[in-house]
C-alpha cells in the first residue's frame, strides 16, 4: 500500500481550514486539523506530520513564535498561510524556519503545488542524496562530488563565492532562500545587511544559467525577500 503523507492544518478560520482540508484529502494526503497553537505544537509532537500548513494569526501565539518553537524539535517542511502581505512579515516567517510562504487569499492548485514542492525538499533531506550525488534540474547539473557545474552538457565556470551560492540554493531547491540566509551562509553572519552582494552575484549567476538572465526560469526572484531555486 501506497504511504500516503501526513499534513497538519493549523488555521483557526474554519471556512479556510475546510477549504484547505478538502483541497488536501481530494489528492489522498491525510490531514489533521486544528486551530490554535497549543493544538499545533502538541498534534505535532504526537501525530509527526510530513508537511505543516500554518496561519499566523492564531488566537492564542503569534505564529512566528509557533514557528520557532516547532524548529527547537522538528524538522517537517512548514508551509506558512497567512493575510499578512507584508514582505517583512515574510521574511521573518522565513528566517524563523518557514520553508515557504503563501499569502491569503490562494488557489487550491497553488496550495497542493507547494506541498508537492515541500515534500520533494524533504524527501531529499532524509535521502542524504546532496552530499553524495548530483542535483539536476533541466539541463543544470550540479556535481556535489567534483564540484562541478554544467549547462546542457557545457561545464560553466564559477567563482568561490558564486558556487557557494548555487550549493546553499541547491540544498534549499524549491524553498525560499532569504537574503540574510543566503549572506549569512554564503558570506558569514557579520554582512547580513549587505543586500547588495547578493543581487550583484545573482545577476552574474542568471548570466551564466539562465538562458535569458532577463526572463529567469530556474532563479526566481521572491520580491523583497529572497530567490528560489526551481526543482522541476
């Protein structure tokens, strides 16, 4: 029998959660629901969801603080649904451990694709596969063991710090990458304001993988937050 992944809802709106929960056993996921943070952290230490959909505004905790008491313990994908639009509210989802983020209101096919994405991200996380094999998406090819990169089967030259980045993408394929994530790993935590750095070596990179650097379609931009790497 075929295993059939597990999500917790967290929302305490209930025509949401209905929607969300309908949209989710449609496809065959099991689902546990609730709707406030201390339902969230107890189903999640009990039920050991694979992928969790969670509102930030909850009754009872802010869900960023739900966010990083989940990330003292547990490591499932956690996909972030809220009304706040804003980018900061965004980026700290993000830097507190969300893998993803969708703003209210959305489509139920946008919803199910980014689960799709969360558990390929997690899949690749439990395989270990990234430390000993190769990632490939298109014609990318990133050889984890040589480290080497190609395009279409044309080796590309990059830079210390351009590879740096293209392995930290790579590692978080399919997820938002913050800017501070990505200077704080590609650079150190003392330059995490340093915007800048990142854009100017993202261009460079979509120059040199991007068949047109203006219209990307494997570095995408996540205005005002960060960039994601596609995996399919």
């Amino acid at each position: 029998m075929e295993y059939s992944p597990l999500v917790l809802v967290v929302e305490d709106d209930p025509p949401i959660r209905r929607f969300i929960v309908a949209g989710l056993t449609s496809q065959g996921y099991r689902v546990v629901d609730v709707d406030c943070a201390k339902s969230a952290l107890s189903h999640a230490a009990s039920h050991v969801p694979d992928v969790i959909i969670l509102d930030l505004g909850l009754p009872d905790r802010d869900g960023i603080e739900v966010i990083r008491e989940l990330r003292e313990w547990t490591r499932p994908p956690i996909i972030v649904v809220s009304a706040r639009g804003q980018e900061r509210t965004k980026v700290n989802a993000l830097d507190a451990g969300a893998d993803d983020y969708l703003t209210k209101p959305f489509g139920v096919a946008e919803l199910l694709a980014r689960v799709r994405v969360a558990l390929r991200h997690l899949a690749r996380m439990s395989n270990g596969n990234l430390e000993t094999g190769e990632f490939r998406v298109g014609g990318l090819v990133v050889d984890l063991n040589s480290h080497t990169v190609t395009l279409d089967g044309t080796r590309v030259h990059l830079t210390p710090t351009e590879y740096r980045m293209v392995m930290v993408l790579v590692r978080n394929a399919g997820k938002v990458v913050t800017h501070q994530m990505l200077l704080s790993e590609v650079w150190g935590p003392g330059l995490t304001d340093e915007t800048q750095y990142v854009r100017v070596f993202m261009a460079n990179l979509r120059r040199k993988l991007e068949p047109d650097p203006a219209r990307p379609r494997l570095l995408l931009t996540e205005v005002g937050v960060g960039y994601r790497l596609m995996d399919e």
